[in-house]
C-alpha cells in the first residue's frame, strides 16, 4: 500500500513521439527507451504520432504493443491529411494527436513530452525534470539540452550543438528565457490548452510555441543534462536542408509576428526587452546572409581593381579609420574566444554523473587543450556563417518571391553513400540552391591572388596582403561543403553506437560513449583553421604600428585627384 499511495503522486505524463518517414528501426529504439524509462509504468503513457502516410509503421507499433502487453501504454496515431488543405508540418501533426489523445483516453496527461523519432530518452529523463516545476508555477516548459551520438570527429559541417546549447543556457539565466528546440520539451498540459496547442503555420514551431509562452509572461527552464541522445543528417543536402529549415522557419514567425513582438501592450505581450532581441536577432538570422555575401564580393573586387583599403582623402579621417578598423579586427575575434572560453574550459562529456556505461576506461573522453577547443570553436562558426550564406540567400529570395517550397523531413534525403552514387544530380541539386557560387568565387579568387601577386609593389604591399589574407580565409571558409563531396566521411552504422541489453524481451538502447569529438580534438586541419585568423590578427597588428612609425604607409590609403591610389 505504500509503494502505490507514493506512485500515486507522480504526475501523469504523456510521451508524444513524432515521426515522418523515418526508418522503423529508429522509431523502434526511440520507443524502447521511452519504455525503459525509470518512472511508474502506470504514470505515464507513449504515443507515436505518424505524419508520413507509411503502410508498414502501423504493423511494427502493433507489433511492439503485443510485446509489451503491460503499462505503460503504447498507442500509433497516424494523420490522415485532406487535399488543398493546410497541413502545418510538426505542429499540425502534434495538435492533431493531442485533439485525438482527448479522443481517446478523455484528457491530456498533467505534463507532455515532445520528443523526436530519433533521439533516444535516458531512463532518468522524467525524475530529473519534473521537479523543477516545482520551483516556479509560472514554468510552462523545461528543454532539455541535444547531444548528437553519430556526430564524425571531423563534423566538417559543424553539425555540433554544443555552441547552441551554451547559449540557451545563457538564454535561461536571463529570467528564464531559453527557446525551444524541438525535443526535449517537458510541457505544462495546462499552457498547452490556454494557448490552443502548438502554434502553427512555421517549420520551426518549437521556436513558434517558445515566442507563444514567453510572451503570456511564463518562463522557462533549460537543462544542459545529458538526458537524450539523437542523429545529425550524414549527408550534406540533409544538413544544408535542415540549417535553411530552422533559419526560414524562425524568419516565418518574426515576419508574421513583427507586430506581436514590438507591441509594448502588456496586455498583449509581457515579454522582457531581453526576449524581445533574442526572437528578433534569431528570427533575422537568415537575413544576415546578405551582408555576409556582400562582404565576401567587396573583397574579391578590390582583389583584382587595386582599390585602396579605403576611399577617404583626408589624411587624418584615413588614420582614424584604419585605426578603429583594425583594432575591431582584432577585437572582434577576442571577444568571441573570451565569450566561448567557458563553453571548452573543463567540458567532458563523459563527466556526467546520468548516463550509463559498461566500461569508463574506454569511453572517458581524454583532456585537451581548452583553449585551442575554444579557437575551433569560435572559427568553425564564424566558417559555418560564410558557407551556408549563397545557400541562406537563394533559400531568402525564393522565399520573397513565393517560389514553392515542398517541405521534405530530414531523414527522407539520401545518405552520404546514396549521394555519391548519383553524384551529378547532387551537384545539380546543390548548384541551383547557391553550391555553384562557392565555385565560381574560389576560382576567380585564386586567380587574383595570383595576378596580385605577380603585380605587388613595396608602397602597396601591406594593402595587397590584406586583400590576399581576406580572400584567403573567404576561400577557406567556404570549402567544406566541396571538401566533403570531395573527400566524404566515414559513416558508422547506428546500431554500433549503441549498447543494446537484454531485460524482459525488453532491448533498452544505451549510449555506447566514444571519444567527445563535438569540441574537435586537435587536427592538421584544425591548425589550418587558425592559421589564417591569426595571420589577420598579425596583420592587423603591423598595420596599426605602421600607422604611426611610417610617414609613408599612410600615402598607400589616399586617392589622388585623378581617382587612383598613390
């Protein structure tokens, strides 16, 4: 009588798995874990919700059900959708099964979780949540932080989340302000019913339901535990698609909801000006793709036109500006490292204390170097802005110019090995998409870095080196989705990442850890990496102490009246 009047206080929780096309054995894994979970079997309830219209998943679900025929409950919902109507992608799949979990058992569990077909649960999922609702009633929802167990140790395509993470972290210091990101999320039935389900009408509605709770004043809790393990896309039109998803989705739901977000009304809207900037600056993102493209053409034209650094004539408007320029130049980059420091100071990702494992001596992650983490780090990103920005822009335009967007879920694209077999219809697809801009700007590039080479002069030669060391870091960075066509990376099979037990016909899928690789251990090509910021920083460096020992350095900078540098 004990035990039951103690299970009897545990809330009830309604686990939501969605799924579109994927491999049924994911969904299988997915399921087993949720079945493993360390919580009263009868407190808790699993539904798998089917948005891909797929014949043979109904048949594994039932199959699962015959399985385990004791609680916790396991039930398949699949959407059935009707022609010319608006279907709302996720959300519309999600709503759809809470109005049918109503349906069915007559009300909502006390708390939902949001989970992905693909990211395995940790069996302390729901005892290490659920008691932080406890702290605040005004907690509409806690996210729990993305760890990825397939991620290659190259993560050429800087798939690693562990720079998203630290910064919803920070998001949940400033009074409880962390996004959604889609699985993971452990939601209040009750905000669910006052805001009418998962909002609709974007492809990022975590990022929709986050704006919709945060602007009715709740607030939220983000968790950086390591309490579910997921699946990054392995081949590169999987990865590009799923970063132009997430920009154009969160693009979608400022531009519809601009006049909601800068409403002041706090009858409308009790956001805190903190999350006001935050769902703009992430809602705009895509946009920044413009400025980006704009810099990398500017660069390339005074490459090849001989444009001095500057078009100003006054002597001392030039000094200053060169002055402010390149102290922003090496300002820029340390101010990102020092922000990033604490992200790679002391990470380990097998020091946490939740997760499971048979053998420590072969999973511990060995130490590295937190600063050499920190410059991987920060240079990866600022890599990933330049050569996602052709891709952010045709995606932009045809967004603005209503061309058709069929939405297509991640897991649908081909594998790398599917890619390589059909090789040209992976470079006709990506060229069409901006893949053809990184071409053709690395070979205009490298053949003005060579004719400013055969043509530079001692009185321009800091000038030309500038240029040169800009286009340099502009060809590099936009390398890695060629690099990886060129040279693609090893894939292992899921299942070898996964320590699979036996208990009660029951196969609990664990996390097998292997070396942390989401921090990039030490490379050639990291070196690479850091060779040309810290060749900029030392140009930067020269430039300013040139500026005031050399009366001639500053002539390099000023336009005659004829139009030319002298």
């Amino acid at each position: 009588m004990g035990n039951e009047s103690i299970e009897e206080k545990f809330p009830l929780v309604d686990i939501i798995i969605v799924c579109c096309h994927e491999p049924s054995d994911i969904l299988l894994d997915t399921v087993r874990s949720a079945l493993a979970l360390n919580y009263p079997k009868n407190k808790y309830r699993i539904w798998i919700l089917d948005d891909g219209k797929d014949e043979f998943m109904e048949q594994y679900i039932t199959k699962i059900c015959v399985i385990y025929q004791r609680l916790p409950l396991v039930k398949y919902i699949r959407r059935f959708k009707e022609e010319n109507k608006p279907h709302y992608y996720k959300a519309g799949n999600i709503n759809n099964g809470l109005n049918e979990i109503k349906r069915h058992v007559g009300q909502l569990g006390d708390f939902i979780l949001i989970q992905d077909v693909d990211m395995l649960i940790h069996s302390k999922f729901l005892l290490r949540t659920l008691p932080h609702f406890e702290e605040n009633d005004r907690v509409a929802y806690i996210q729990i932080g993305q760890n990825l167990y397939n991620l290659n140790s190259s993560d050429i395509l800087c798939q690693g989340l562990i720079g998203q993470n630290k910064l919803l972290l920070h998001c949940d210091s400033k009074n409880g302000s962390s996004t959604c990101i889609g699985s993971g999320m452990l939601i209040k039935s009750s905000v669910l019913d006052e805001i009418n389900g998962i909002p609709p009408y974007s492809t990022t509605e975590d990022f929709n339901f986050s704006f919709s709770v945060h602007k009715l004043g709740y607030k939220s809790i983000y968790l950086d535990e390591a309490l579910q393990f997921g699946l990054t896309p392995d081949s590169l039109i999987g990865t590009i698609e799923q970063y132009k998803r997430w920009e154009s989705g969160n693009l979608q739901v400022v531009y519809r909801r601009f006049r909601e977000l800068f409403s002041f009304n706090k009858q409308t809207n009790r956001m805190t000006f903190f999350q006001r900037f935050l769902y703009f600056t992430l809602g705009i993102r895509m946009i920044y793709s413009v400025i980006q493209l704009n810099f990398l053409v500017l660069i390339l034209i005074g490459l090849w036109i001989r444009l001095p650094y500057l078009l100003l004539e006054n002597t001392s408007i030039i000094k200053i500006t060169l002055l402010i320029t390149w102290i922003q130049c090496i300002s820029n980059r340390l101010i990102l490292y020092v922000m990033y420091y604490d992200v790679a100071n002391g990470y380990n990702l097998s020091n946490c204390h939740s997760i499971n494992i048979t053998d420590e001596n072969n999973t511990k992650t060995p130490k590295m170097n937190s600063c050499l983490c920190v410059l991987q780090l920060v240079e990866r990103m600022i890599q990933k802005s330049v050569w996602t920005a052709p891709f952010y822009f045709c995606n932009l335009v045809s967004m603005f110019i209503n061309i058709p967007q069929k939405f297509i879920p991640t897991r649908s694209y081909p594998s790398v090995h599917e890619e390589r077999k059909h090789f040209l219809n992976l470079f006709l697809n990506l060229g069409t998409k901006g893949f053809l801009f990184h071409i053709i700007y690395i070979l205009i590039a490298l053949a003005g870095i060579v004719y400013r080479l055969t043509r530079i002069r001692s009185n321009n030669l800091i000038q030309s080196l500038w240029y040169i060391s800009l286009v340099s870091i502009n060809i590099y960075s936009l390398t890695p989705p060629i690099w990886f066509i060129i040279f693609p990376p090893a894939i292992r099979k899921r299942k070898d990442l996964l320590l699979y037990t036996e208990q009660d016909e029951n196969q609990e899928p664990t996390v097998k850890l292997v070396t942390n690789t989401s921090l990039y251990p030490t490379s050639k090509r990291t070196l690479l990496l850091l060779i040309f910021p810290g060749l900029l920083i030392v140009l930067a460096a020269v430039s300013i102490i040139l500026l005031y020992i050399s009366t001639e350095f500053i002539q390099t900078f000023i336009i005659n009246t004829n139009g030319t540098s002298m």
